[in-house]
C-alpha cells in the first residue's frame, strides 16, 4: 500500500477555539465522525469522483473535502507531479519557474534541496502523525494569488513538458494529466480563499 492523501478545507474560526497543537486532530475528528455520512457505504460521493463533498452533521459546516480526479486518493499522483516539474523546469520560462516552485513547493514538492515546508506550525503546531500538508488562510490567500498568475502561461511550457518530463505510461504521463492536477489544486486554493478557510492533507 502506498502513501494516501484526503484534502479538506477548514474555518478559520472553528479551529482557533482550541490551541495551535489540537487544531489538526479537531479536524480529524469531525472528518471520522459517523455523523458526517463520510463513512457511509451509500453516501453520495462528489460528481464523477471528484470535487466537493460537504458533511453532514453539526461539525459539516465547518468543513469540507476535495476529492481529486483519476488520484483514487493515492498521493503518488501528486508524488509524481513534483518528480514532473523538476525533469521540466530548467526549460521553463524564469517567471513561470518562480511561480510553480512556490506553488508547488507550498503544497506537494519538496523542492530542489528537500526541504520545502508544507506545513504552518505558529498556526497548526508541529501538525503530528499523517499531516502532509497544513496550510493557514494567509498561507492559502498568498497560494491561491500564486495559482491565480499562473494558467495562462501555463501552454507556453508544454513542448517542453513532452520533450524533458513525459512518460509512456505511470501517474502524471503528460503536459494534460499535469495541468489537470495543478487545476484542481487551484479550485482547493481558490475555495479556500474565498472563504478565508485552511487547507489540510491527511494521510490515515
């Protein structure tokens, strides 16, 4: 089994009634909820497998989950996407480079040196077991204003993309599958923002 990855936006306001440390597993516990209905074999899952899915329940307001497209949940897409954007990136227009380093160094990519961080502690704490990610929304508003500069110019680097970063087959295989995944994480940034909300990845 690999590493799994759940997306989930979050209230500002609902997490900042308990301490930086306990912010995280608040989540977590409203997201295991029975309530929810998240848990229900017959529950209605998001349009195609993807996108929105809104719990029930008196926590179900405070938060919501992204479900990602052709992912199955597994991280490796997003893994990969990062492997991708570093075969590419030393053919990529130097704007376009700054932008999606810090994008993608915000969220999923370790960067060059490894040590990218994706996670806010003065907001979260050190986050703890199975917290990939764990953004605030001053992290999320300077991510999603990020994300907001960056499609169209995105076509410009596609050659390049098919000449230094495709493969013939695995996750993440060409320029559309790439864009497709960064496009999803713009409408998880853009929600997010838009209501002044946290972005979370869990991995159970």
């Amino acid at each position: 089994m690999g590493l799994d990855i759940t997306v989930m936006i979050a209230d500002r306001s609902w997490l900042t009634q308990v301490p930086p440390r306990e912010r995280v597993s608040r989540l977590r516990n409203a997201w295991y909820a029975d309530e929810t209905g998240l848990w229900d074999h017959d529950v209605a899952v998001a349009e195609e497998g993807c996108g929105w899915v809104w719990p029930r329940g008196v926590s179900g307001t405070f938060f919501a989950v992204y479900e990602f497209a052709h992912t199955l949940g597994s991280f490796k897409a997003h893994f990969w996407a990062g492997h991708r954007w570093e075969r590419v990136r030393d053919h990529v227009d130097p704007l376009l480079r700054t932008e999606l380093d810090a994008l993608l160094g915000g969220l999923i990519w370790d960067g060059l040196d490894g040590e990218a961080q994706h996670a806010d502690p003065d907001f979260f704490g050190e986050g703890g077991y199975g917290v990939l990610l764990a953004r605030s929304p001053e992290s999320v508003r300077e991510l999603a204003a990020t994300w907001g500069r960056v499609p169209p110019h995105l076509g410009r680097m596609r050659e390049a993309f098919g000449e230094h970063a495709a493969v013939p087959s695995g996750w993440v295989r060409d320029f559309d599958a790439f864009v497709d995944l960064l496009t999803q994480w713009g409408q998880v940034l853009t929600e997010a923002a838009r209501r002044g909300w946290c972005v979370v990845g869990l991995s159970e």
